[in-house]
C-alpha cells in the first residue's frame, strides 16, 4: 500500500526550516494513490516539542489537510506552558534562551515561503532579528490562518516518559506526564516524530567544572542558560567563557553591551568553532586562545592557568607540552558555553540508538591506516597526494540509523 512520508529537513547551511513532502509512489500512479486515500484509515502523529521544529512540522500537516483526502490526526505534546522551544525565556523549560539574543543568520534566510515579515510585522524588518521578533513571527505563521492552532495541536505541561513501539498493533505506545497534577496517560499513534532537539541537559564538563570549583576559583561559575543575573555577573568585570560555538559568541557580545572590562573566549580546537569567526569584536574586549583548556585554578583562586591541547584524530584531545602555559588573570565569571547532552532516556533504546546528536560517533573505533592515500583522480596531477583533514573526517557525520531524518529500521519515527 502506497505510503506518505513525512520529515522535518533543517537546512543548516541557509539556517532555513521547510517542510518536505515526499512519496514513494511515481508520478503516474498520483491519482491512483489519491482515490486510495479517500477510504483510507486516518493517520496518527505523535509531536514531541513544540519549538520551531514541532511548530512547523503541525502547520505543514494542516496545510496538508487541504491537498489530500487523507484525514490526519495531530498532537503535539509539549513539557513547557508556553509555546517556543529555547526560543522562550519564560516557562519551565530549563533551556531556555537569553533574553538579549540576536540571530546569527541575516533575516531574508529566515522568512517562510507562506507568511512574509511584511505580513507579520507590517514594516521592513533589520538584517539580524531580535529573538523577541523572531519568536513572534514564528508563532504569528502557525496561528494566521488557524487562530485556535494552539488549541487544536498542542497539549502544554505535558511531557512524554516513554515511547515504545507496539509490534502487535504496529503502532506507537506513548505515556504522558501532566505537569500539574503528575498523573501519567497512555496514548497509541501510528506516527512518531522527534521535535524536541536535544531535549537539552545542561552540558558541563565534569572535569572541568572540579578543576575550578575544587581549585578554589572564587568567583561566579555558571552555565549559558543561567543569564537571570546576568548583567550583575558581568558588569565591570573580567569574564572567561569555556567552548567556541555560537552561545559564546552570543554572550560575549552580550556581556561588552553590559559593561564587561574585558572577555576571554577559549576554544578546545586550534581551528575554533562557529562562534569565534569575529574579526573584529567591540571596543577590542574580546580575545579568543585557539588550542586550550582549564589546567589549574591559581593567584589564591583568582585566576585561571590553561594548557595547550593538539587533536587527537577524529575527535579527541590531548595536552601539547611543547607549548607553555598560559595565564589568564583576574577573572571575575566562568561562564561554560558548552551546550547540552542529548536526552533520549524516554524513547526505547532501538530509537535512541544512533540518535544524530553527535554521540554516534562514540559507537565508532575507527582508525586512518597510516599508508593511506587517495586514489588517483582528476586533481592528482595538479595538487599530488593529500592528506585527510581532521575537521571533516569526524565519523559522527556518518548515522547507520537515520538517514535524512527517518529512522531506518522503523520508517514510522522521525526526526
């Protein structure tokens, strides 16, 4: 029986969410399928999350609603009391984001095809959005056309405990905790779609984190999420952010626009990371060390001694002692820009298995042989033999259990 897959496809080049609709069908058997559909038994998806992701994934199904035949039931389940994944700074999701935040990307990759920043915000709108703007246009498309969306597809303070799938009944066995009163439900689906990112756990280096703490550091250690107090943390003061991507970046401008004296950046990798491309930084407070990790804590819990790192192929480090240390003093705030750890304790292992966080890579021993060469190509005779770039070698970019979102073993669940 032909089938209608459905996926979320996060272009991360263009920073643009769209909605792909494919089928296995060919073209020529496209009114066949239809007529089929009429009589054909309603589809039940199960959403978890309603951020960007699960937000758009229940629009691009009601919009579906009036193109085929086919009856599809939606629910997306959502731990928050408020709509908008990290996107939100109130709620009672833990990952919640800054107030202050600037999108990265230039506004014109962000627009949706179906509802234009004219449409929303009557007025030309800046190249980089305020997170504020941004998370209105984004719940101002789900609810332009379906004013009761919320309503409709979204269950709030209700956070899914388990997801097994039911080989008897082909079907999803889901529990849901209500946020207010504890009890846990059970409800079936055909469809399982996975909405929720990494269902962020706050991610601190362990290691780390007792270097300092252990150390005797006496100022303020905290994570990026934790930006209640921010401004009091930073202000005419000397701050290290631990980790190169996109929320140090974030909040080291964030924290020159509150008066920090000056912001230290350290960076693992020797190449950085998506956060430290700034050339430029605001009133030069800014200044980033490639290749180096917390070493000790010294000057009586003042300061913060870092050695050099080198990588160890694909993904790990080791200490590079041919380099000396490297103080860094005075530092009033360590602020771990470190992310989150993937939480799929909920769903059953043979989902979890893979899960394209990053982790896969860890189920991987892989080692370049060290005779290794390309095989001769066109470019041979121009550039001769080369070799492998550790940045773009990493096995984690290779899932033997999802591929393009959809989970190999069970079409049934997705990302």
């Amino acid at each position: 029986t032909p089938e209608y897959y459905f996926f979320l496809n996060y272009n991360h080049t263009e920073n643009i969410m769209a909605m792909e609709y494919f089928t296995i069908a060919n073209e020529e058997k496209k009114d066949e399928i239809e007529h089929a559909n009429i009589n054909a038994a309603p589809i039940s998806v199960a959403v978890i999350g309603a951020g960007p992701s699960g937000l758009a994934l229940c629009h691009a199904l009601e919009s579906f609603k009036f193109t085929s035949n086919r009856e599809v039931s939606v629910t997306c389940f959502e731990r928050s009391s408020v709509p908008g994944g990290v996107w939100q700074t109130e709620g009672s999701n833990e990952t919640q984001m800054y107030d202050n935040l600037w999108t990265n990307g230039p506004s014109h990759s962000l627009e949706f095809h179906d509802y234009t920043f004219d449409e929303h915000f009557k007025k030309p709108v800046t190249v980089y959005m305020k997170r504020q703007d941004l998370l209105d246009y984004i719940l101002g498309r789900v609810t332009h056309n379906c004013p009761n969306f919320f309503e409709k597809y979204v269950r709030f303070q209700s956070e899914v405990t388990s997801v097994v799938f039911n080989e008897g009944k082909q079907m999803f066995d889901i529990e849901v905790k209500d946020g207010n009163t504890g009890t846990i439900t059970t409800h079936q689906f055909h469809k399982f779609v996975w909405a929720c990112g990494k269902h962020g756990r706050l991610n601190i280096p362990r290691h780390t984190k007792s270097l300092l703490v252990d150390g005797g550091f006496k100022g303020r250690v905290m994570h990026s999420t934790e930006t209640a107090t921010f401004d009091e943390d930073v202000r005419g003061k000397r701050v290290l952010l631990i980790g190169g991507g996109f929320s140090a970046e974030d909040l080291a401008l964030q924290a020159v626009k509150c008066g920090a004296s000056r912001v230290f950046i350290l960076c693992r990798s020797k190449y950085g990371g998506d956060g430290t491309y700034c050339n430029h930084w605001p009133g030069k407070k800014v200044r980033v060390y490639y290749g180096y990790s917390v070493n000790r804590v010294c000057d009586e819990g003042r300061s913060v001694e870092c050695k050099a790192l080198e990588i160890k192929w694909p993904i790990s480090y080791e200490e590079n002692t041919t380099k000396s240390l490297l103080p860094i003093r005075n530092i009033d705030t360590v602020i771990f820009c470190t992310g989150y750890h993937c939480s799929t304790e909920m769903i059953d292992k043979s989902f979890s298995k893979g899960f394209p966080d990053g982790s896969c890579s860890k189920e991987f021993n892989y080692e370049m042989p060290a005779d290794w060469k390309m095989k001769p190509n066109n470019l041979t005779s121009l550039i001769g033999d080369i070799k492998p770039d550790v940045r773009y070698v990493d096995p984690s970019t290779v899932n033997f259990s999802y591929y393009r979102g959809v989970n190999i073993s069970n079409p049934n669940m997705m990302i």
